[in-house]
C-alpha cells in the first residue's frame, strides 16, 4: 500500500499541536504536491527533502507524490516538517518499515547533502507530543538536551537522514557515520546543561553572568556595587520579594540602571516548572543559548527605547514570535530611559501588566504568550537630565518638564507599585557606604525568605507571589490588621490614590510584612507601602 503516516507539530506560539503527515505515491505525472496551508518556506521542502534523499543514498520515487498535512485548517509554517515529509516518503516507498514509525514524532530540517538541522521550539513540541501520549520523538542532535527536559518521553537524537533511516532499519551506523543516539526524558544529559543558565545583566540573550576584566576574571554584578540610595535599594528588595512593578527617577549617575540590573542578582531560581515555561518562551524565539537547555535563572531583558511595539509586546508578519515581555516571564523587564520609548509602545503593556498574558492576533490566528514579568522602569526628571537645585544646572521649564514625564501615561504609572526618585550620591555617602553596603547574598536570602513566607500563606491557591493575588481576594482572605488602612482611604477619598493603587499598596503591604516576618500588615506597613505607591525621594 503506497500510503504512509507519520506524526509532528506544528507550533502557534508555544502552543503545539499535533499534525499528521499522510505521503501517497500514485501513478500520474512524476512530482511532488504539498497540501495542508504550507508556508513558501515548508513549499521549497519538496526540493530540498528530494536532494537530502537522494545525497543520502536512498531511491527517490519517480512517480506522483501527494504529501497532507492534517489539520488542513491549520497553517504550517518553517522548515519543521522536513524529517517528517522525508521519512514519509522512504516508509510509502517500501524503504522503511512502516511499524518502525508508529507513536514516533519527527522534528528537523534537512539540509541538502542529508544532514539532520536543529529547530526552534522543540521544548513546547514535545512537551505537546507526549500530552498526546506519543512515547518517542527524533529530532537533530543538537536539539536532544532540549527534548530530554520532557519526563517520560524516549528521545532519538540523530545527526543526518542516513542516521534516521538506519535506526528505523534496527541496522544504527550499518553505512558509517555516527548512529543515533537514544536518551530517556527527564534524565541528565552528561555535559549538556552545567546547571542552567542565567540570562545576564543588559539586553544580551545569550546570558553574559558579568565581564571580564583585563586579568580574564569575570566580575559578577553585585548589589554592593551600588553605593548610596538606601531607600532605592530597599523599594529593590521589596520588588524581588513581592514581585511588584518599580519606578527609579533621577538624574543621570544617580545608580537606576545600575540597581535595575543588580536586581536578577537577588531573586531565586526558578522552581522546575518555571523554568520550562522560560526555557520553552525562549526555545520558541530561537535565543535558547547553545548547550544549555534549561534555564534555571530568571530572565533580564533591556531593550533599546527605539524598540517598535511587536518588538516588545512580540508579533511578526509571518510566524508569531514572542517579544522582550514575554522573554521576561518570570524575570525583569527593564525600560531605561522609559520616556523615550514611544508612547503606544509603553500603553501596549497595561494588558500584560494586568493579566500576566499577551494575546497576538492575526487573521485566522490568536497567539497567547505568558508575560508575568517585574517591570522596572528608569527615566530622568527633565530633558536636560541636569540637577534641580542650588547647582543651577538644569535650564528646563516647568512646562517642558511634565511635558517630558507625561510620555509616562497616568494609566501606566498607576500599575507601578513602587515609585522612588533619587538623587545624587553625595561624597560622604560614597565613602562611608563601601563599609556597610550588603552584597546580593545578603539580599537574597532575605527575598526567598519572604517569598517562602508568601508562599505558605498561599498554598493551595494558584498564585505565587503577592503581586499575584487579586484584588477581591486580597481583600476577602487576606485583609490587613483592622484600621491599618485609615490614612490609605483617606488618600482615597481626596483623589490622591486610585481604586487599582489601593490594591496594590495591600500587596506591598505584604511583602513588607513577610519581609519583616510579621503574621499580617500593620499600620506601619500599610503607610510604608502608601508612601512607596505615591512616590518617595530616595
């Protein structure tokens, strides 16, 4: 019977889903048909599969090849589908045996002379393959450590066409060449993940943990590199224990950039889960660093305030790819200079902010990608960036000064839990703080502290942080101490504080309250998390 069935996936967003791929070999005009809403690149797979068959020593039928992808509603797209077309083929030919194939996922590009390429989003895919109940999927070696993250599932990691066919033979390295190797999911791959991977400090994906110096010694960055600021430093810790958006204002010099990046430094790792949601994010846009499979530190995105809306909140014209929000689930997203990026690039990101998702849609299509990330944003007082003040420097106007601020929309800013403006560290601050300045260890443990506190108190529930909870249910199950809230409404009823800005002081409220290992928000902590929300001066 000249039909053959094999099985892939085919991604919208890190969403995966199964397509089967049905190859018929008939009489008829020699060629090859491709159905099932391909893409112009899975179109020029016909000749790119018929020379990696043919290089690879194998026969290609000289008769009418009719290849379908099913669902054909959905759209396939990218280079995915070559492993699977090509052993398609060579099973309706006769070639391979056809039981060799069953429960089996092939992912891979094919290069012309046979070799077997990696692809994005294998992580998501498998992941979509074994929810199916598919047991064993065979992808480029280069993808194995990746694949292997998936417990439960038998991984074939082969270098070439030659080495796929062989293996489905039961004849592995009959023709030369490596034979494909096999691992169990969920297992460690000797030398393949070095115990995750933290993406670094700045906009570099690749995950740069700090720079070297002249001596080749690489300096991590340190909380205690920053001198002065104690309130900022303080509103820093409280963001990484709560998980609550952060605003820095101040002239330029003052350390916002320099505490927004040392924030990664005081967060803890993410927990299994987490970390195949990043990896998988990350997987999909084709920035997963090369022999690190999974990435087991929370992510740190800086992009360039020139950077369009599709850039940050993702999009494309052709496949959906994430963007910096998404890349900073469960991470920190960091806006440098916040008003120079343009406003309907930082009004795209209420909806995140809020729901902890964006939805990318396009005809026919709706991609969701997760997005619970920490914002952190750092922007001048004016346009001059010079110092207010007795010094004289700045020769703004009041008018040009809130003009500049005011790309900093009034919804935006009410979605900030935290608001610190900071000044100049002065010469005695510089000098008496090298001595007391704590280091990101001392930080951290006192954030994952906190957050086990947090943690406890939310067991059972589907939140993890206090920035999480809704706000009826903040308010239901976890009030504050009685009349802690007086000053709070007050600011209420004279316009000062939004119904959204009361919430979110509660769950402020409440990290200062694990943070300092107290059952429940006092008065002390409700007013601290007002005076954070309104805005303090360092």
């Amino acid at each position: 019977m000249p039909l053959a069935r094999t099985s892939s996936v085919a991604l919208i967003g890190v969403t995966g889903h199964v397509v089967e791929v049905e190859v018929d070999i008939a009489n008829g005009l020699v060629g090859m048909i491709l159905v099932g809403l391909p893409d112009t690149a899975l179109r020029e797979a016909r000749d790119r599969i018929r020379a990696a068959i043919v290089n690879s020593g194998e026969q290609w039928p000289q008769r009418k090849i009719t290849v379908g992808l099913s669902p054909a509603s959905l759209p396939k797209r990218g280079s995915w589908f070559d492993l699977a077309i090509a052993i398609g083929v060579l099973t309706a030919a006769g070639t391979v045996p056809r039981p060799a194939s069953d429960g089996m996922m092939f992912f891979g590009e094919l290069g012309l002379d046979g070799r077997l390429r990696p692809v994005r989003g294998v992580l998501p895919a498998v992941a979509a393959a074994a929810g199916r109940g598919y047991g064993t999927v065979m992808v480029a070696e280069q993808n194995a450590p990746e694949a292997a993250l998936v417990p439960g599932v038998r991984v074939i990691a082969a270098s070439s066409l030659t080495a796929a066919v062989d293996w489905l033979r039961g004849t592995p390295a009959l023709r030369g060449g490596p034979p494909a190797a096999e691992f169990e999911g969920g297992q460690e791959l000797s030398g393949s993940r070095g115990g995750g991977k933290r993406l670094g400090v700045g906009a570099d994906p690749g995950g740069r943990a700090g720079q070297a110096n002249g001596s080749g010694i690489t300096a991590a960055p340190d909380l205690a590199d920053l001198l002065g600021q104690p309130t900022a430093r303080r509103a820093a810790e409280v963001s990484a224990a709560g998980g609550h958006h952060l605003s820095l204002l101040g002239p330029p010099g003052a350390g916002k950039t320099m505490l927004a990046e040392r924030i990664p430094t005081i967060l803890p790792r993410l927990d299994t889960a987490a970390a195949l949601e990043v990896t998988a994010i990350h997987s999909v846009a084709g920035i997963l660093p090369p022999q690190v499979p999974l990435l087991t530190d929370p992510p740190f995105m800086a992009p360039h305030h020139t950077a369009t809306k599709a850039a940050i909140v993702g999009g494309g014209s052709g496949i959906i790819v994430p963007g910096s929000a998404s890349l900073a689930h469960r991470g920190v997203l960091f806006l440098d200079e916040a008003p120079e990026f343009a406003t309907d690039v930082l009004d795209a990101l209420r909806q995140p902010l809020e729901a902890g998702e964006v939805a990318v849609a396009r005809l026919g299509v709706i991609t969701i990608f997760p997005a619970k990330f920490t914002l952190v944003l750092a922007a001048n007082p004016c346009p001059c960036a010079k110092m207010i003040g007795p010094a004289e420097g700045c020769w703004c106007s009041p008018a040009a000064r809130r003009r500049y601020l005011g790309r900093l929309s009034g919804p935006l800013l009410d979605r900030v839990d935290l608001k610190i403006e900071l000044e100049p560290v002065s010469r005695k601050e510089l000098l008496n703080d090298r001595t007391f300045a704590e280091s990101s260890q001392t930080v951290a443990l006192r954030v994952v502290e906190a957050r086990e506190r947090a943690a406890h108190r939310l067991r059972g529930t589907p939140w993890r942080l206090n920035a999480e909870i809704p706000g009826s249910q903040l308010r239901r199950m976890w009030p504050p101490a009685p009349g802690s809230l007086a000053v709070v409404e007050r600011s209420l009823e004279r316009g000062q504080i939004s119904a959204r800005g009361v919430v979110k002081v509660i769950r402020t409220a409440w990290t200062l309250a694990d943070l300092a290992g107290r059952p429940r928000p006092g008065q002390d902590e409700c007013h601290a998390a007002l005076g954070l929300w309104l805005g303090i001066r360092r």
